[in-house]
C-alpha cells in the first residue's frame, strides 16, 4: 500500500471524530462493564461508543464490494490527531474496494490501494464527521498510518464501518477458533461469537451462517469432543439456529449427537424448533440432502424415547397445527420427503445386494438422503444375477400383457381363445414374492415412518396432495414385496379410497398407461392384495361413485380385472355385481362366450339375479319406447327441476325425441342419470341452467349421436368441456359466456372434425 502520496487541500480543522465500538478483547466483547469504556486521544477529537443492538435502530445490508474515495496517512501515531487537524488533507483516489474474508482489496490495485489491507493489521475503526464541511468518513487505524474512506452519505458510511467491524472480527474469530487448546476458552468464544452475530446491526443471513460455519468446520476438525462438550456447543449456538438452517457439517454434528444420544434434553428442547423450521420453511431438499438426514434421525430419537410413537405422533400434529387447516403449505411434502427417503434406505441392503453382491452398513442403510448419483442405480428383480426364477415380483401388469399377447397371435383361432369362467376365476396373487427379513434398526425405522404415513392420511387438509404425492407409486419394488411394509401402508390406501373427494380417490389410478397404480397393487392379483379384494371392492365402488362411472374404466376393468370382479361378485359383492350389470347395459364385454359367463355369474347369487332381472326390465322397456315413437321435438316450460324432467320422461314414450330444449329452466347435472336414456337425442338445449361438469361428462360417454348442444351461460369450466373432445358428431356448439378457455377451445377444434357452428363470446377464448 502506498503510504507517501501527495496531493489536494481539504479543509479538515475544527473535526470530530466519534467511533462506533472499541477494538476490545474477543471475549469481553458483550461485557456490560464495556459500555462506557473511552479511549482518550489527543487535541479536539472527541470520543465515544456507539453501542448497536438488534433490538432497533438503524439495519444494514452487509456490504461486499463497493465504490468509495480512499486517503491514505502514513504518521507516526503520536502525530494522528496533528495531522487530521491540519488545513491541508492528501488527495482521495476514487476504488472499488471489495471486502474479502481476510482483507481488503481493489479492483484496480494502484495508488493508495495497491496492495490489500489485511484485517488483521487494522487496528481500530472510527466514524469521521466534519462541523465546517461535512465528510462522510470511516477511519482505519494501522501500525504507521492511517486511511480514510469516504462515502457519499452517513447510510453508506455506517454501511461500510459496520460491514468492515463485521468482516474484522469474524476473521479473528476464524483464526482464534482454528487451533483451539482449551475447549473452555473456546466455549466462551462460540458464545460470544453468537452474541455478536445476534447484536449486529447488520440484517443479513450470511451474518448467521458464517458463525454457523466456523463452529461447523470447529467440530469437523475436532470429532473426539465429550459428550458434555457436544452438548454445551449446541446450547451455545441455539440462538443462531431459531431462524436459519444448520449448514450440512452441522447437520452431521447434529445426526451424530441424535443417534448417540436420543434421550437427552437437547434433542427435545433445541433441535425440535430447528427442526420445525427445516419442515416448514425448507423449498428443496435435492440441494440441501442433509437437512433432510437431520430431520429423519430426529424423528428416529423422538421414537427412542419411553413414550416414543406418542411423542412422534404429537410432533406431526404441532406441524399441522390445532385447526384443521395447516397453515404451512411446505410441511406435507417436506415430511412425505423424509418418510420416503428414510423408508428406501430399509431396503438399500437388498437393493444394493441385487446390484453389487455386498451388504451395506447399518449406517447406509439409515442414510435416506445420499445423493441420487451416488447410489448404484437399483435393478428390476428379475434381473438380479444368482436368483431363482420363482421368487420374482410378478406384479399384474405382466399377467395382462402375457393375456394380450396371447390374443393378438396370428389367425382367428386364437382370437376367440377368450379365457373361460374357470381361468378368470383363478387369477390370484404371485404365486411367491422375495423373503424380505429387515434388520432389527432397519425394522423400526420402518414402523415409524410408516406409522407418520398413517397419521398424514388421518388430516384431511393433507390427504389430497398426500394422494398427489404418492402417485405414481414412489416405493421400490422391494418394499412392494415385503408384506408388512403393503400391510401397513394398506390404511393410507383405505384412507384414499375413503375419501369422498375425486381429486384424492383418481390418486388410485395410475397415472401412466402400461404402469401399475394403487388401485392394480391392491387388486386380486396385485402383490400386496391380502384380503381377498375387499379394499379392491371398495376402491371401485368409490371410483364408480364418482365421474369415473364412464365406459372408459368399465373397458379397463374389463380388459385387466373382469376375473376379480366376477369372482367377488360370485361371492355377492354388491359392488362387483353392479359392475357386471353396466359392463353388459353399455355393450361393454362384445364377446358372446365372455356375455354368457357373466350371465351365469350373476344367476348364481340372488343379489346378481335381481339386477339381472331389473337390466332385463330396463332393455325392454327401452326397446318398447322405441318401437312406440313418441314425439321428437320437447321443451319443458321455465322454472322446471330435475324432478319435473324425471317424471315427464318417466310417464310417456320418447324413444324417439331428438330435439330437447330445457332452456332458463332450473336443471343441474342431475337430470344427466334422464339424458342418457334418450338415444335418439340429437339436439340440447341447456342455455341459462345450472348443467355442470359433471352432467358433460356423462353425456359424452352415452349421447354419441349428440349434434347440436346449447351450453350458453352455464357454469360449465374446461373440465367438463374437455370430456366433449369424444362427441365426434358434434357440428354445434354455444360456449357463449362459459369458464372456456383458449386452450381448450383449440384442443376441441381439433378433435372434433364436424365441427361448424362455435359461439365462444365472453370467454376466455374470445
């Protein structure tokens, strides 16, 4: 650094000078006896302490680099206060300074600033102010000289003293607890490390995190500390932690002290707020792995305790909260997160041996948030070198295809080679799955994350987008193959299938065609079906409930599940006989052989029997309304219900009416179940009613002859309109003020080809 510039003139007589803080010793820093500590000086400079705190006052943001004007003095420091008084100042040169962790440095190293002031030959830090001519001035004291920053304002002064107090002390701390010898000493230095960063006018996280990361690297390097000394230093450094993340070597600090010692107070009283703050505040776990390994052995030590599932179940509801509305939408999928790492990490050691042929250590097996790229990527089963055959995961998926293939073989012959009553009816589970065995540590890490799967299942503000997270299926293949892992996730699944609501049931259908859902795993014949289809009766009674009563899941129940469903239906599943109704109402099962067995399958119950019979009376009366003609043209006067349409359609015949206006009447969705049985309807008029999303979608799956359709200011949305696309003879459509939007708009364009005559004014797509 250049010490013998020359230059300018400067009026600086009549100066005061006032520093902010005293450079004191490390460990008397936060000291009360401090306050009011002078240090005398010589002439007119006037002295005093600028005391901060967090509790008010002016808040800064930490300064990394900056454009200031910098004057360099070199004297003796007998002569500062002569030189600093006298009319005439050397030069200012303007810098970018940039403040490093050890010094201070220009971008352009010339002049005053050619070589980098280190923070440790600073020797104090003053605030300058002029009476006469005001200069926003920071003094830097050193050995020999002083230098001079000025800013443009007394914000950016204070900015730039309080910035430079903040990189000058944490270097000393840095160096201070490098090498520590008594580990009393630095106990005291890590507290009043924490008590500096909590007093700091600055308003910066890096001011929490750099402490955090010196006392991080601390114990890294120092990994033979007492259980006492481990302790201590958490309590120390718990204020730090209330509003910031531990940093990933504190995260292994913090596993460590878990695993060693669950039952202390420690756990309890200071890692559970951090905790609660990683769960509610934490966007991604992929980038910060080991927050997500803290909050998991965490959990594992809550459930070391006496109480231990009590408790844990007590931490998961102080995350809900005690409404039934969570307030914190980052907790759900931060837990589900945790859960489904610490789950895959019970059954590392037989993926691991599939890949490799090795054991992993009780260690890895409890790591859930190794990086992706780490891991060996696991294989199929079926592929893992020395197995049997036998013992392979067939999930139903391999069933249906070998099926489908075996009916798409050349010739006719094979086509009509549909399976006969016996076959469908022997379609059961794998004939045998792995032989799982856990470890004993592996085995309770298990039981506890699947139980905090039930509890989220329990809340039901969490369990749509509990559903939403656990599809498609997240788990490997080896825990769908061990039995108690599918039994006790089995109350989750009854939970979904429970749920009146369609976003959480349709979770139990796959997402991806060719892959297996739930709704297959939990199937007669899926892998961890164990109750003979009562939670698959149930699913589809809660599917068919919904807007999925559509020939698309009757054609997929067919085509996958018709042997479950006839057999639980010969067992006088409601349900199951129902299904066997529809599937032969809307022509579903086209194969005569195929007909007949269902027939003979609903005969043998006498539930089966009067449905059966009920499907007969309806037929026929369908036909009879057909033969009879009746009116093709009907309008139902204004005001008119679902109740009104019901009976009038019920008193006479009108197999032939092609033309219904229900226009400005008081309609909803419910007069759809009185549509459909209209198959000659060609033209609808709905225009004012409140039709919905629900009555389109079952018009689009029984109304194919549909022409003309008036949905003019109904509250219909893309959801409904969407389910449209199907009506290929559709030439009309009024969407006139309708929740249509453009998108939608040009996806029916194209896949409705005889499409003409469109209204889309007031929407969206206008």
């Amino acid at each position: 650094m250049d010490f013998t510039g020359s230059g300018g003139a400067n009026d600086l007589h009549n100066n005061q000078f006032y520093p902010c803080e005293e450079n004191k010793p490390l460990l008397g820093e936060m000291s009360e006896g401090n306050n009011n500590n002078t240090k005398p000086s010589a002439g007119p400079c006037k002295r005093s302490l600028h005391h901060c705190s967090s509790g008010g006052g002016m808040r800064y943001k930490l300064l990394h680099e900056g454009d200031i004007q910098v004057c360099v003095v070199k004297h003796p420091r007998t002569f500062l206060s002569k030189i600093l008084t006298s009319k005439f100042l050397r030069r200012w040169e303007p810098h970018h300074l940039s403040l490093a962790d050890g010094s201070l440095t220009s971008a352009t190293p010339t002049g005053y600033m050619e070589t980098s002031l280190s923070y440790s030959f600073i020797e104090d830090l003053q605030l300058l102010s002029w009476d006469n001519a005001p200069k926003y001035c920071v003094q830097l004291s050193f050995p020999g000289g002083t230098v001079l920053l000025q800013a443009a304002n007394s914000y950016l002064r204070d900015q730039w003293f309080h910035s430079l107090q903040w990189k000058k002390k944490i270097y000393k701390y840095r160096k201070v607890l490098n090498n520590p010898s008594r580990w009393d000493v630095v106990l005291k230095e890590i507290r009043a490390l924490v008590d500096m960063a909590l007093t700091s006018p600055l308003q910066d996280e890096s001011i929490y995190q750099a402490p955090l990361h010196i006392i991080s690297t601390l114990l890294a390097e120092n990994s033979n500390l007492s259980t006492q000394d481990h302790e201590n230093i958490i309590v120390a450094i718990a204020p730090l932690l209330e509003n910031n993340h531990p940093p990933p070597d504190l995260c292994e600090f913090f596993c460590k002290h878990c695993r060693e010692r669950p039952r202390s107070m420690v756990v309890i009283e200071v890692f559970t707020p951090v905790v609660q703050r990683i769960l509610k505040h934490n966007m991604d776990f992929g980038k910060c792995p080991r927050l997500r390994l803290f909050t998991q052995e965490y959990i594992l030590a809550l459930n070391e305790l006496n109480a231990g599932m009590e408790v844990v179940k007590k931490f998961v509801h102080s995350m809900h909260g005690p409404t039934g509305q969570c307030p914190h939408p980052r907790v759900l999928p931060n837990l589900v997160a945790v859960c489904l790492a610490a789950i895959y990490s019970c059954y590392e050691e037989f993926i691991n041996r599939s890949v490799i042929g090795t054991l992993p250590s009780l260690k890895e097996i409890r790591n859930g948030c190794q990086q992706q790229n780490e891991r060996k990527p696991p294989m199929p089963l079926r592929c893992c070198p020395r197995r049997p055959r036998t013992p392979e995961i067939l999930v139903e998926l391999e069933r249906n295809n070998n099926s489908a293939n075996a009916r798409r073989k050349d010739g006719p012959a094979a086509v009509e080679r549909e399976p006969n009553l016996i076959d469908r009816l022997l379609v059961s589970p794998a004939a045998s799955t792995l032989s799982i065995q856990l470890p004993a540590q592996a085995d309770r890490v298990l039981g506890c994350f699947a139980l905090i799967l039930k509890m989220l299942s329990d809340y039901d503000d969490w369990r749509p987008a509990l559903a939403s997270l656990l599809q498609p299926i997240p788990f490997p293949k080896e825990a769908l193959a061990h039995a108690k892992f599918t039994k006790e996730l089995k109350y989750v699944i009854q939970r979904f299938a429970e749920d009146p609501r369609q976003e959480v049931h349709s979770c139990l259908l796959s997402v991806r065609s060719g892959k297996d859902g739930w709704f297959q795993l939990y199937s007669p014949g899926g892998v961890a079906c164990d109750d003979d289809g009562e939670l698959f009766a149930s699913m589809v009674h809660i599917l068919m409930g919904s807007c999925y009563k559509t020939k698309k899941f009757l054609l997929s129940l067919a085509e996958n599940k018709l042997g479950p469903c006839m057999l639980l239906a010969l067992r006088g599943n409601q349900t199951m006989v129902e299904i066997l109704c529809l599937m032969l109402e809307y022509n579903i099962i086209e194969n005569k052989d195929t007909q007949l067995q269902i027939i003979s399958t609903l005969e043998s119950t006498q539930v089966g029997l009067r449905m059966y019979e009920q499907l007969c009376d309806r037929q026929r009366e369908l036909k009879e309304l057909q033969r009879k003609g009746g009116p093709t043209r009907l309008t139902l006067p204004s005001k008119s219900t679902d109740a009104d349409l019901a009976r009038l359609l019920s008193s006479g015949s009108f197999g032939n009416l092609e033309n219904l206006s229900l226009a400005f009447t008081n309609v909803t969705s419910a007069c759809a179940e009185q549509l459909i049985k209209l198959p000659s309807l060609k033209q609808l008029n709905l225009w004012s009613t409140q039709f919905g999303d629900a009555g389109l979608r079952l018009l689009s799956e029984h109304l194919a002859c549909l022409q003309v359709l008036n949905l003019c200011e109904t509250p219909v949305t893309d959801a409904g309109l969407l389910a449209l696309s199907s009506m290929k003879s559709l030439c009309s459509l009024n969407m006139n003020s309708t929740k249509l939007t453009a998108d939608t708009y040009q996806d029916l364009k194209a896949k409705l080809p005889n499409l003409k005559d469109v209204d889309v004014r007031y929407t969206e797509a206008w």
